[in-house]
C-alpha cells in the first residue's frame, strides 16, 4: 500500500509538472492555480526541504519586494495581479527545484519531451492561423516592429500569448529545452528539432528568440563538433553576419522610434541618464511606467525598462538588484552540484541571459520554468559532449 501511495504521489506530481508548461500557454490564466497545486505536490513527494544560499536570496528578494509593494499601497487592479506572480512563481521554483533533484526523472523527461510536441504543434498551428489571415504577406519577415506586432490578431488567438516579444521569448526558452532533451536522453543532436524550433521563432516576427537561438544552438554545435566542424561553423557564421544583421537584427533601423530595440535603447539610456532620480530603495514596485513617462523621449506604454537588472534596480533598489543577482549567482552555484561539468550549464544559461538583458522583469512564469527544467536535465545525467559529437544525426 505504501509503494502504491508514493506511486501515485509521483506520477500526480509529474502530471502536474507536464501541465504547468501547457497552462502558461492556455488564454485563460490558469497557470497560478497550476503552480500553487504543483507546488503543494511537489513538497508532498519531496524527502527534505531544500537548503542553499540561492533560497536564501530569493526569499530576502521576495521579502522585500513584499514590502515595498505594501508600503505603496493602493494599488491597482494590475498590480496586485502582476505582484501575485512573484511568490507563487518563486514558490513554485522553490518546490520544483528540491523535487527534481532528489528523484529519479527518466520518465519525467520523456513525459516534458511528450509535451513540448504538443505544445509547439499548437505553437506552430496559431502562427500559421495569424499568417494565413495576412495572406501570408510577412511570411519572409517584416520590415518593421509595428508589422511584426500587426500579425498578432486578438480574433485569431487561442494558444501562447498575445504579444509578439513575450510570445517569441517563450518560444525560444521552451524551444530550446526541446533541443537539449535528446542531447540528455540519448546523447544526440536531432537537426529536424533544431529547423522546427527556428522556423518558429522566425513565424514569430519577433526577434528575440532568433537570436537567443542562435547563441544557444552555436553554443552547443561548438561543444559538440570536431576542431575541423569548429572551423566550419565559424565560417558559416561569418557568411551569415550580413543576412543576420539585416533580415533578423534589422540594424538598419535599430535606432527608431517605432522599432522595439530603438525603443529598449531609448529606455536604457533614460535609466543610465536619470540614474540620480531613482532611490537606492528603488521607486516602488511597477515604477517603470511612472519613470519612462516622465523622463523617456518617447514612451509606448510599457510597464517595465526592458532589462531584468535594471527593472529589478528602479523597482527594488539596491537590496533588489543585488539580492536577485545573488540568487541566479548561487544557483548557477547549485546547478554545478548536480552536474559538475560547467560546459552545459553555460549553454543552458546563456539564451536566458541574453532574453533577460533585453525584455523580462525578472519573476516572470517564463524565467521560472526554464530555470527548473534545465536543472531536471542538467540533474539527471553527466553529460559526455565528445560522445554527443559521435551520434548526431540529421533526419
């Protein structure tokens, strides 16, 4: 009977866990709830309470942050929401986090693998549904921000999200888990995931995942190849600037006021410009608005800066900032416990860090979630890249 309870235990937490990737993309905000049940599973299949210096900033950032949103109160509607996301989401991590590292996941993985099929099936269902309305006019890329975002009709959607940036930052964390995934299960890389995951974020008009992307997918073929194959990619990279910088960055027009990155470059430089008007303190929580209103050349209406530090800065101050750079520092820390290698650590990390230099507030669902699955791949299995390099295969 016992055997039979802590079965059941399991296989409902690993349910919970698979269902907390689809709720994230399902139009009706569920996703808190699923969290909360998820994480109350996971304590229950847990044998001990994690304890390492990551929680310990984590919860002073959650404690503080706490308190600054209830010394500003009243709040709104909007904020009260958005404010709700950081404990439950940092709960979750908490609770995922000793869950996964203290059991066996072999068949978690191939059920999260399971998933991600499913979920970037519909992924690629909604893009295509956006695309066919426009007459598939943009199926090349736009030329401009505002194109990109046009293709995203609120008659249209039923799966993601709405906005084209946020929307393109998930495909990209998510997508990238799906590439790792055989890489940990079978030590191989699949080249049709690899085509599948950037023809998505290239249908998602947004930039953000292709060149998050990029960096990751490069960072693992170099891990992987042989020095001649090494010397190849470098190649190919090079050959590949100009069309990058053209048709993806679109550097031509990087500077507009009507281009995101024009927009994220004006909001940076309003930041480091008007550093002096921020308290050490910070200015309270969801305070961009107020800052880039007031102090931006132009403003389109965004609630954060664009760059998880530095939001984390003009919200929560100095105690904010270093207490979450803390927490990712230290369990960058506690990710090399499970897995001493630090080469898949640093593939894993590096699209997350880029996507959060130029869009997250930092306690996003999207953060969370990538952050506990590269800790169950990374946790499962030692990871020989020298034997990777000898079973890819491109089918």
């Amino acid at each position: 009977m016992h055997n039979i309870i802590e079965k059941y235990k399991g296989n409902m937490a690993e349910a919970l866990c698979c269902f907390s990737i689809v709720s994230v993309f399902i139009p009706i905000k569920i996703y808190p709830l699923v969290f909360l049940l998820a994480a109350l599973c996971f304590y229950i299949d847990t044998p001990r309470l994690l304890r390492h210096y990551w929680v310990f900033f984590l919860a002073l950032f959650t404690a503080y942050a706490g308190w600054i949103f209830l010394t500003d109160l009243p709040a709104n509607h909007t904020e009260i929401i958005n404010f709700l996301k950081l404990p439950i989401n940092f709960s979750f991590l908490y609770f995922a986090a000793g869950w996964v590292t203290q059991r066996d996941n072999t068949a978690l993985i191939r059920r999260i693998d399971l998933t991600l099929h499913v979920v970037l099936a519909l992924t690629l269902i909604q893009l295509l549904v956006y695309h066919e309305a426009t007459g598939f006019q943009w199926i090349a890329g736009s030329s401009t921000s505002a194109k990109g975002s046009a293709l995203y009709r609120p008659v249209l959607y039923f799966w993601g999200l709405i906005d084209k940036n946020m929307f393109g930052a998930r495909i990209a964390l998510l997508g990238f888990i799906y590439l790792l995934v055989p890489v940990i299960r079978q030590h191989r890389i699949l080249w049709w995931r690899i085509l599948l995951v950037f023809l998505l974020a290239w249908l998602s008009l947004s930039r953000t995942p292709v060149v998050a992307l990029l960096i990751g997918v490069y960072g693992l073929l170099w891990l992987v190849f042989s020095v001649r194959w090494r010397i190849m990619l470098v190649v190919v990279a090079l050959l590949a600037t100009p069309f990058v910088a053209q048709k993806v960055i679109r550097i031509d027009t990087i500077t507009a006021s009507n281009d995101g990155m024009g927009v994220r470059v004006e909001y940076w430089k309003t930041f480091i410009e008007h550093f002096t008007e921020i308290s050490p303190l910070g200015n309270g929580f969801m305070s961009g608005s107020a800052f880039l209103s007031q102090y931006a050349r132009f403003y389109h209406g965004e609630p954060h800066i664009h760059n998880t530090f530095m939001s984390c800065y003009l919200d929560f101050g100095i105690i904010g900032l270093l207490s979450y750079g803390l927490f990712l520092y230290f369990f960058y820390r506690f990710c090399l416990k499970q897995q001493p290698g630090k080469s898949f650590w640093w593939i894993a990390f590096a699209p997350l860090l880029a996507i959060m230099m130029i869009l997250y507030s930092g306690y996003d669902n999207d953060i969370i979630l990538y952050l506990v699955l590269i800790l169950l791949l990374g946790s499962s299995r030692a990871i020989n890249f020298k034997q990777v390099e000898q079973r890819v295969i491109a089918i």
